[in-house]
C-alpha cells in the first residue's frame, strides 16, 4: 500500500503534468472538488502555495517547481528502490513510460506496444508521442525512441536499427528539371524542406571523401511533418532528404529516385535511451529486448 507522502507526491506530479486539476482527477478517478481538497491539504500541509489557479488551468509556483523537481526524483528513486529489489525474480510488471515522435509512435511504435502487451500482460505501458525531444528524468519517462543522437549527454543509449539519410526526388520531377551531378547544381533545383526542432533547415550538411560540405537549398514547399514532405517528393515538387526508412519501399518500387548518392547525409539510426542504466526493471529490459526484436528482420538495414 502507498504510503500517504507518496500518493500525495504522485498527485501533485501528475497535476503537474495535466495542468489541470479536472484532468488531474479524471486521471485519478476522483471528482474535482476532491482533486481540489487533495491540493488545499497539500498546501496546508506544506503551509505555502504550490499553483496559481484560473478558471480551466494551473500554473506553479517557485515553491511548486521546487516541489515538482524533488518528487519527480524522489518518486524515480522509489521506483529503482523496487525494481532493484523485486525485477530479477518476477516477471516484468508495472508502470512504464515510453516516449517516441509524433508519426513513428503512432504508425509503427504503437502496434510494438500491442503486440508487448500481449507477451507481458502485467506491464502497464503509457505511450506519448511528441515532436520534440523531453527530458526523462524530470518528466519521469522511462524510455525514449529517437532517430538520430539525442543531446543530453545524461542519457544512456542502445542501438535499435541503422538508418541512412539520402537525397532523392522522382523520376516525375528529374525528367522535367534534369538529374543534378554536383553539389552546385542543387542551387538551381527546387528542394523541399523538414523543418525539425531548431535545425536550419535551408541548410543541408553532406559528406564526401572524409569533408563535409554545408549547401544552402531553397523551395517553395516546408513542413514539420515527415509524411507530407514525402508526399510532396512523390508528387513531384522538388528534391528531398528523408532515410531509408522512409524510403526503402519506394526506392524499390521506382517511385523515388537516390541523387548524388556519393554524398552522405548524417546518419538517423533509432536508439533508444533511458536515464539509468543501473539496476533497469525487468519491464524496461524487456521492452527494450522486444523491440530490438521486432527491427532485426523488419528494418532497412541490420541492426548492430
């Protein structure tokens, strides 16, 4: 059974992390007015205000951010407290968090999650799909699916699956505009841009022979998602880069075309990352083995 402080430790960084006392108690199952008097305890308790409060959301105050940061870490050590004691003589149980990118979580990390759910019937799995990068140890997440190499040096990391980036455009687009044969020749194309996190986006960095070369592209077309971008390529509106991932099955089919493939674009291998390496429950090893699993055969390119 939870003890009191720590029920009211997982309230406040769940009301936190809604910023909404009804969504708080929606989650919790209770009614509003006791999501309400389960605050106004704490804070008497506490004998400070930990939110400001409007009519539909919260915000925190320092003392509430103060407070924020220690339970997210007290909770964490809880939960490697147990796991460290329990994990290597019961099978995998509990909460786990997975964080992944917005279209990859839903189209291809969510049917891993179903099929994990299947094998490990006690592990509770939340999913949350985001664009940009969270930091997991403040926001209490467990594991993180990325492409690419995250900046948060904290972070531990194994590799999922390798995952070449190229230049490509289709045949539609080549037979009217002509094949560039150098990098100076991408100026006088039409490129199409992703737009990801701060990245410069106008801006594409390619390898060749050990140097590197920045290129300055340019196009009337952009967007943050991945799939319309490729949607663009495949109607014909410019040069793009996107992965092998991405592309493999229209490489195959002809739909797409590799240009300048002695240039290389940095690599956007999938990882996958957590914050502690040490004394990792059983639910995390074992999500983390399934899914190196499911991209051993599936992937592009083998996974190593």
């Amino acid at each position: 059974m939870k003890t009191e402080v720590a029920s009211q430790l997982e309230f406040f960084v769940l009301l936190a992390r809604h910023g909404s006392l009804a969504a708080a108690a929606r989650a919790l199952d209770l009614t509003p007015p006791a999501a309400t008097k389960r605050l106004s305890q704490l804070e008497a308790r506490l004998g400070v205000r930990l939110v400001n409060r409007t009519t539909r959301h919260i915000s925190l105050t320092s003392e509430g951010e103060t407070y924020l940061h220690h339970a997210t870490r007290i909770l964490a050590e809880i939960r490697e407290m147990e796991d460290a004691v329990s994990s290597s003589h019961s099978v995998p149980k509990g909460l786990l968090r997975v964080n992944a990118t917005l279209g990859f979580g839903r189209t291809t990390i969510a049917p891993i999650v179903s099929s994990f759910a299947k094998r490990y019937p006690h592990v509770e799995v939340q999913l949350d799909v985001t664009d940009r990068p969270v930091d997991l140890v403040e926001s209490g997440i467990d594991l993180a699916i990325r492409f690419g190499e995250l900046p948060d040096k904290r972070l531990n990391a194994r590799r999922v699956m390798s995952n070449r980036r190229f230049l490509c455009a289709s045949p539609r687009y080549l037979e009217k505009h002509g094949t560039p044969t150098s990098l100076a020749d991408l100026a006088r194309h039409t490129c199409i841009l992703h737009r990801q996190n701060d990245d410069a986006y106008g801006v594409w960095r390619l390898a060749h022979n050990g140097r590197t070369e920045s290129v300055k592209v340019h196009g009337m077309l952009s967007s943050n998602d991945g799939d319309i971008v490729l949607g663009w390529a495949l109607d014909g509106h410019g040069i793009l880069v996107r992965s092998e991932w991405d592309l493999a099955k229209y490489l195959e089919s002809g739909r797409l075309r590799v240009v300048l493939p002695e240039f290389a674009q940095p690599s956007a291998d999938l990882f996958v990352y957590y914050p502690n390496k040490r004394n990792q429950s059983a639910r995390a090893r074992a999500f983390i083995d399934f899914l190196i699993d499911h991209f051993k055969d599936g992937g592009p390119a083998d996974a190593s």
